[in-house]
C-alpha cells in the first residue's frame, strides 16, 4: 500500500496496540495510537484518519459507543477488535457501521491482507460538517454528467458507481460501502442469484479466494447487511421491491415492474 495516509489505533491493551501500531507502520501509514475512548475519538478529530482500529473492550466507554462517535466525525474505514469470538460480536460491530471484524488473537499478516482489501474500495467523504472560513468559497465547477454505462437503474431506484451514489425516486440514500457494494452486486447481475459466499467476497474486496473457507458468521454478517439495506430502501419484505431471498442460497433482484 503506497502512502495509505493516517491512522488510529485506539486499544488499552499496550502490547496488542504496539503491535496493531508496527503492522500499520510496515503498511506505510503515519500511526497515532490511544489507550481509551475518549482520547481514541479526539485522535480522530484531531488527524482525521484513512483508518482506525477499535477494540471493543475499552476501560472508559464501550467500544460500539466510541464508533457511534466516530461515525458522526468521520468515514473512514474502522475495523473492531474483539477477543470474543461469538456471532453476536461480530453482527453487532457491523450493524454499529464498522467495514470489518478480526478476532483476538489475531495474524499481522491478515490484518494487513484485510486493510489492503478495505483500500481497494472507494472511500467516502466525511459525514460531519466542515470548518466555516471568512474567505470566499470559490464558484463550484458544474458536475459532469454521469457516463451511461456507470448508472444502474430497476424498478425506480438508480445507483450511480462512478459517484458512489443511489437515490430512489429522486431521494439519494445514505448507504455503508457494505451497502453499497452488495446493492451494486446484485444490480449489475441483473437477476441472476448470488450466493452468500459470492456476497462475502463482494465485501471482503475480494479478499476471499473461491476457495477460501467461508464460516456461518459471515454469511450472517451478510444477512444483517441485506437488513439494514431493506431497512433504508423502505423495502417491504413481503412484497419487496428491488431484493428477493432465495431460500437456503442467498439473493436476487426482483423483476422488472411496468410502473
């Protein structure tokens, strides 16, 4: 990874955030590191990074807590450390809205093959507002359009992969990259059924190699995933619009609707 920028490591534990801290340095970013919560959501103010990694067991607030905060400053990419290897970890940290999840212990090597992953997929603006200045703004350059082939459109809702962007009906929607990228997926299979494990490999960017070994966990990870985007689309699940379940297998679109 070529000058990945910055990153947070926030965990109270000295030796697993020395060693969180290494690895970071050996993948080229500029490490800032916090031994609790609080300090961890300052550093984030403070150096507003590409990164941050959050252990779940803090001394002074809950880790789920410290990425809510974090979530209100910053977009940047989050993976949660937990020495629990339980499913309810694991579906909590992502619907909390972290990109990824390793276990303590856990292997350098993974962790840096996880972040590589996490790079090679478009990073979103910040969520919080930006600082007003007395200087005048200058006058924006009109957007370019959008090219034909980067917009996909189905039954009213139109997800645009050069922006990184989906409305419905004319009201964009805030999605995770998770989100984004499952929507995107089964968009651009038009129909087609995709697995649970293609899904996987979809949010992992590919990490996964078809036949790396796929746990129950994460095909869980997936279903909260597909929840949360049903949840944001308004879908109903008994008449749904745009995402069908098939049964024991994973999902697809919805046909096409005449309206």
């Amino acid at each position: 990874m070529r000058d990945p920028g910055v990153a947070v490591v926030v965990e109270d534990d000295l030796d697993v955030r020395n060693l969180v801290s290494t690895v970071l340095t050996q993948s080229g970013f500029v490490v800032h590191a916090a031994g609790d919560g609080r300090a961890g959501v300052e550093a984030v103010k403070e150096h507003n990074p590409t990164l941050v990694t959050l252990d779940v067991g803090l001394p002074d607030i809950d880790g789920y807590e410290v990425l809510r905060r974090i979530r209100g400053l910053s977009d940047c990419y989050v993976i949660m450390l937990t020495a629990h290897n339980e499913e309810i970890d694991t579906l909590t940290a992502l619907q909390a809205g972290a990109d990824d999840f390793v276990t303590k212990p856990f292997r350098p090597r993974e962790v840096r093959a996880r972040i590589a992953a996490m790079l090679r997929r478009p990073r979103g603006g910040l969520t919080s507002e930006q600082p007003t200045t007395t200087a005048a703004a200058p006058a924006p350059e009109p957007a370019s359009p959008a090219r034909p082939d980067s917009v996909l459109r189905h039954n009213g809702l139109e997800l645009d992969k050069d922006t990184r962007t989906v409305t419905v009906r004319g009201e964009e929607l805030v999605l995770t990259r998770s989100e984004f990228d499952l929507l995107h997926e089964l968009l651009r299979s038009s129909g087609a059924v995709r697995t649970k494990g293609d899904l996987v490999r979809v949010v992992r960017g590919q990490y996964y190699r078809t036949e790396t070994y796929i746990s129950e966990a994460d095909e869980r990870a997936i279903e909260v995933h597909i929840g949360n985007l049903r949840r944001k689309l308004g879908e109903d699940p008994r008449s749904p619009r745009w995402l069908m379940t098939v049964r024991g297998v994973g999902y697809r679109l919805v046909p096409r609707r005449a309206d």
